[in-house]
C-alpha cells in the first residue's frame, strides 16, 4: 500500500482498560481517547496490538460493562474511512465479531505482515512468540479451543467477569512494584524471535506489544525491533510517517 499525501501509520498497545480500579482505567482511556482524536485528521490506518483490557469476553448477547469512550472514539475513526486493525493480546484474546460488525475492524489472531511505501512490517501482540515459556504456550492452545471458550460462556456473567477481574486485580501491571526492564540482547524474547525470522525473510520493522516497556532496537540489515510499551506508565506509540517509524511518547 502507498500512503496518501501527509499521512501516517499508528501503532499503539497494551491499555489494560479495567485495571488497577475504575478510578484510574477511566484516567486512562480518557487520555488514549485524546490521543486518538489528535491523530484523527493524519492517521490512514491504526493498529491496536492487543490487550486493549485487562480482561475481554464476548459473550453471545453480552459485552462487558464500560469502556464506551474508547469504543465511540474508534467507530468515529472507523465512520472516516481509516482502517482500523486489532491483533488479539493474551488479556482480550476471546473475542469474537463485535469489533468487526460494529468498527469494521480487521481482528488477527497471529502475527501479520503489511508493507507500506515499500516498507515491510511484521506486527503481533507478541505473547507466545521465541523461545522458551512452554508452559504458557500449552495454556494459550486451551484457552483458544472453542471448548474453553464455550464452558466459560456458559457461565452467567456476573460469575464469570467477577472471577475474571478477581485475577486481573493479581496481573502485573496491578503490581506496581514490578519495574520492567531491558534484559539485554541475548535475552530479549522478541528480538531473539525478530533476529530468527530474519534469517528467512526481510522486515524492515518488527512491531509487538506485550512487553510493556518502549524498545526501539536496531537489529541490522536496515531491520529494527520496536516494542510499543504500555499506557499505564509510558503513553507510547509509534508511527510510519511514510519514509521511517519512530517510537514516540504521548503528553495530553
């Protein structure tokens, strides 16, 4: 895809709406919806890479409670003409098609490539990517299974959010003594992940999420890794403004 004339590309991850407390979720979605409306006039596309809460299920007839800010500002950007796309965290991985009936979202479930004025992209949440957390990867099958979702489905919802958001109250961004930081080359997941695929096939930028830190690292070859953060501590993004991506930060 050739961009138009003055506009730009936006990635942006990782808004665990709902937690620690309402309080605080609705500061926060305030701000991203601020910061949507800012980019509204540039944007071409935005791509949200997944867990946009900190916990999601969609049931038949029912959606969770809230959020309706986030939701408004998305169909205006949508009713405009820009793409929006969403890539399935490990927080809000059981959706089903509310987001594209409503948005006209397109909804990925793995990593996806896209190239724009030449440039080639490979975008996903991250999770379960590189070597190592078998365990997690094991989990990620079943909680997927359309068995999995169905038993939790029947659940009345007031059982299943509750329980849900018992555990979210537990996640590590409710933790706000957990400090992430860089773990250095050799044992960052994704850059090992970023550096493999390499090997097979050239991307110019590598854009995941899940890490809840702001990376921006080169990886060779006019290749670099970008990881988008989070919006509980950092308000980080990145944006293709048609020639280069660059990791920015968000000041209201």
């Amino acid at each position: 895809m050739t961009l138009p004339t003055n506009k730009k590309v936006y990635f942006l991850s990782d808004f665990h709406l709902g937690t620690p407390d309402a309080a605080s979720s609705l500061q926060r979605e305030k701000t991203i919806v601020a910061f949507l409306d800012s980019i509204k006039e540039d944007a071409a596309e935005v791509f949200l890479v997944g867990d946009m809460f900190d916990f999601w299920f969609e049931y038949k007839t029912v959606i969770p409670k809230g959020f309706v800010r986030l939701f408004g500002k998305l169909a205006e950007l949508s009713d405009k003409g820009i793409q929006l796309h969403f890539f399935v965290g490990n927080h809000d991985m059981w959706v089903r098609n509310y987001f594209q009936q409503e948005l006209n979202m397109k909804v990925y479930f793995e990593p996806a490539s896209f190239e724009f004025n030449g440039k080639k992209f490979l975008v996903g949440h991250g999770d379960g990517q590189g070597p190592g957390d078998h365990k997690y990867k094991f989990l990620k099958k079943i909680f997927r299974s359309p068995l999995c979702q169905w038993l939790f489905g029947i659940l009345p919802p007031a059982i299943g959010m509750g329980t849900a958001n018992y555990f979210s109250r537990k996640s590590r961004l409710a933790d706000k003594s957990v400090e992430e930081k860089f773990l250095g080359e050799e044992n960052e997941w994704l850059i090992i992940y970023s550096k493999e695929t390499l090997r097979k096939e050239h991307f110019d930028y590598f854009i995941f999420g899940h890490r809840h830190l702001p990376i921006d690292f080169p990886l060779g070859d006019n290749s670099k890794y970008i990881n988008l953060g989070e919006w509980i501590n950092f308000n980080s993004y990145a944006v293709f403004d048609g020639n280069s991506t660059s990791l920015l930060s968000y000041k209201k």
